[in-house]
C-alpha cells in the first residue's frame, strides 16, 4: 500500500518512506518518527507531541495519529523507564473507577502518585469522592492542572444538562439548584448567598483555543472533548466564558472528520444537542 506520495516533479535528495504493509503500520511508523523529532528539539524524554500543531499530508488522520502516538508513548515508557520497586497500591473498594483511570495512563502516572490522589478523595469525610461519584457515570479522572490538582469529568461521550442556554448553564453547574422545585430554583444559605456546587465549566485559552484541561481530557480517553456518532450527529459544550459574556465559548464536534473545535455562539441560544461536560478539580484539604 502507497501513501505519504510526493509530486512527479519533487526534486530533492530527502524522500518519504512510501511502501507499507497496513495503514496500521504507517502510522505507526509516523508516530515513531514525530516523537523522536520531537525528542531532538527537546534534548529530553517523554515530551508531549501535539500532531495538530503539524503541517499534515493530505492523507493524514489527525486523530489516528494521536491514538498511535498516545500508543508508542506507553510503549516507551514501559521500555526506558528506570527499574524500581513498584508503588505499593492499596485501593479503596469506593476508588476502583478512579484506580483504573489512573492505572491506565503513564502520563497521569508521572504527574502524580495515587496515594496523593486517593487522601484527597476520601479528605473531610470523602468530600471530593461524593462530588465525584455524583457526576455522570461516577466521574472520571483524566488529569492534574498546573497547581497539581487531579482532574475529574463528566465521563461518557454525551454532554450533560442539555438544551440551556449558557447562562442557565453555568448556573446550574456552578450553584446549587432545589431538584424538588419545578422551576429548579437557585438554593441560598442563611445570608442570602448563592451556596457552589463545587463543579466548574471547562475552560478555553486566547480566543478560540484548546485548554490544557480539555487537551489532557483528549489525550487520556483518546476521544474528542464531544464528538458526534458516526459523524452525523452534532454535539456541543458550553465552556465557561464568564458571566455575562457576548459570545461565550464552545466546543463543537466537525461532521466532515469527527473532530472537535472552540467556536462561539449567542448566549441566549438553545440547543438540543448543547450541554456541559463539567469539571472538578480535587484540592489538598486546608
């Protein structure tokens, strides 16, 4: 099988590697070679490449690719890192979901130790874990922000609280709301004062780019921020962008290759398909 074909009229002493068994081992062989490029630039293992950030054949797969490098990364790791004693795990029964998660990711791996991660969880009573446990499908933890927070999501592909415009959104993600009351009022304390859910909306960076939460969240599921099934289906997420923004941001699955970009849109606008993947993040009790 060909790929990776150059013009007829190429004149150069560099060529493109052309022949391979499978697509499979093209991008394979692809991956092999953007992380090692990437590894000379940095004189450092295990640097991050971000395929996205590359100028693409006509006959790549943006999202292939990160699966294959996400795939020779653990790959790698496993072979180079340096002996050692394995950290001595001990799970509670309440954490299995979690465990796997982090199990399952080097990269999480090096970020932090599960021993850190499960004291916060079961901190104050098991304050975070409730919260957690609360998302939907139990949560997921993908990450650790730059403060060394782990990170947790809605897990699934479908956004949650569908059909709101973004201010009913971000209400309902960030203050609690009475379930009893059919207009869902906005619960206050003693004071008068809004009481948090403790969830916060995903955030965007510059104007319509990708945060470092949502990446991370991408890398770790080697799925879209949203994505639509079978590339037919539109889906959507508010992200936060304040609260009275002019046009708040969102992630939007593309229908023509199944990926995922930060747009923006009216704030009063409703959609079936719009909801909110939501975000927690675990701090070290004070």
């Amino acid at each position: 099988m060909e790929f990776n074909q150059l013009p007829d009229d190429f004149d150069s002493e560099q060529k493109r590697q052309t022949e391979f068994d499978s697509r499979e081992a093209k991008l394979t062989f692809d991956a092999k070679n953007l992380i090692e490029l990437a590894r000379k630039r940095s004189r450092r293992l295990g640097v991050k490449v971000d395929p996205t950030h590359l100028i693409q054949r006509a006959d790549d797969d943006v999202y292939a690719l990160c699966a294959a490098i996400f795939k020779e990364e653990k790959q790698v790791t496993a072979n180079t890192a340096a002996p050692s004693a394995p950290e001595s795990v001990e799970v509670d029964p309440r954490l299995t979901t979690f465990w796997e998660d982090f199990d399952a990711d080097p990269a999480l791996k090096s970020k932090i130790s599960w021993a850190e991660i499960q004291t916060r969880l079961l901190a104050n009573e098991g304050h975070y874990l409730a919260l957690a446990q609360a998302m939907e499908q139990g949560g997921q933890l993908f990450g650790v922000d730059k403060q060394g927070n782990p990170l947790i999501s809605d897990r699934g592909d479908e956004p949650v609280m569908k059909g709101m415009n973004y201010k009913n959104t971000r209400d309902r993600v960030l203050w609690k709301h009475d379930r009893n009351d059919i207009q869902g009022k906005m619960i206050i304390d003693e004071a008068g004062k809004s009481i948090a859910t403790g969830y916060e909306m995903f955030p965007y960076v510059g104007d319509y780019g990708k945060s470092d939460e949502i990446k991370q969240y991408e890398t770790h599921t080697g799925k879209h921020f949203v994505q639509s099934p079978d590339q037919k289906e539109w889906r959507s997420s508010w992200l936060e962008s304040g609260k009275h923004p002019s046009w708040p941001r969102n992630v939007s699955s593309r229908l023509r290759d199944g990926d995922s970009s930060v747009g923006n849109d009216y704030p009063y606008f409703e959609y079936a398909d719009r909801g909110v993947r939501r975000l927690l993040r675990v701090e070290k009790a004070a």
